[in-house]
C-alpha cells in the first residue's frame, strides 16, 4: 500500500498560481517514487468554482492531515502550513522538510 503524504506550503503569500504549481511539481515527484500525495492546494479549483469560508478550508485540511501518514512541509512562509506541521506532530505523525530526506528515510523504513 502506498504512503500518503500531505504537502503543506504556502498559498496566500506571494503569486497564488505559482504556489499550487509547486505544489503539483512536488506531488507529481512523490508520485514517481511511488507515495501517494495529497495535494491541498487543489482546493484553490474548488474554491474558485463554490467559494466557501476560510475555516471550512482549513477544517477540510486538519481532517486530512490526520489521515496522511507523513507531511511534507515545503519552504516559503505560510502560518496555515505551520499550523498543519504542529498538528501532525501532536499526532505522532512525521513531518519532513525536504524532500529528498522524506524519499530516503521512507525508502530505508520500507527495507
């Protein structure tokens, strides 16, 4: 079974645009090694199609930060994203800051 991870990043600092495209590229690299990512900042379509209240974003997030079995906290300044990382740790789940640490860590676990 793959391992899921959510990607927490900014999104309201700096271009919104470029920040959900990066968040794409990360995924689409986790993919390639085999994870299963959640990528939150989809929500950016979703939100543009039935625009709702900040907290139901934030709420629908927490859910899935729970059910994920790692996050990925990408660089850039984004309170929402810390908030992400405060909860998984609360939970006991890890939280990688790279990359590239999180594909070698989970690829030794998996050995």
């Amino acid at each position: 079974m793959k391992k899921t991870v959510y990607i927490a990043s900014a999104y309201t600092q700096g271009d919104t645009a470029i920040n959900v495209k990066a968040q794409l590229d990360i995924a689409n690299q986790l993919m390639d090694f085999g994870f299963a990512p959640y990528t939150p900042l989809l929500s950016h379509f979703q939100h543009m199609a039935h625009p709702r209240k900040y907290q139901d974003w934030i709420e629908l997030d927490n859910v899935w930060v729970l059910k994920c079995d790692m996050v990925l906290r990408l660089k850039g300044i984004s309170p929402g994203a810390d908030k992400k990382c405060e909860l998984a740790k609360k939970h006991g789940i890890t939280v990688y800051y790279n990359i590239a640490e999180l594909i070698y860590t989970e690829s030794e676990r998996a050995m």
